[in-house]
C-alpha cells in the first residue's frame, strides 16, 4: 500500500469466527501501519464462512459490489 497509491483493501469478518476473529483482524490492520482512510472492513453475523448465511452472504455481496465500483 505505501507503493501503490490506489491499493485498496476490503475485510469481512464473521462475529462467530474463531479463525479470524474480527477484533484480531482491527488489531492487525490499525496497528499495522496502513493507511486506514483506504482500509474497508465490515463484520457479519456469521462464522468463518461467510458465505453459508444466506441474510449474510447477501449483505457481504452488497459491500463488495460497493467496494469494486469505489462507492465505499
């Protein structure tokens, strides 16, 4: 991210996720040194698949979408 200017990145993290716990991935990325203004991160109520959630999976789809086309 300090090389590329444009980098973006995007978190999604399930509230149940005993793997990648959403308050262990704040940590990395806050304390990480990134540039936080870049930095796109939302928690689902799901577990490490977010996917499997039907109610998740479609908000988790609506915040890529957002992401892609840089409306967030």
């Amino acid at each position: 991210m300090r090389d590329n200017s444009g980098m973006r990145l995007f978190f999604g993290s399930g509230h149940y996720d005993l793997m990648a716990a959403p308050l262990s991935v704040k940590r990395n990325y806050t304390h990480g040194g990134l540039p936080l203004e870049r930095i796109t991160a939302h928690d689902y109520p799901a577990g490490h698949m977010i996917f499997v959630s039907k109610k998740a999976l479609s908000t988790l789809s609506s915040d890529l979408r957002a992401f892609i086309s840089g409306d967030q």
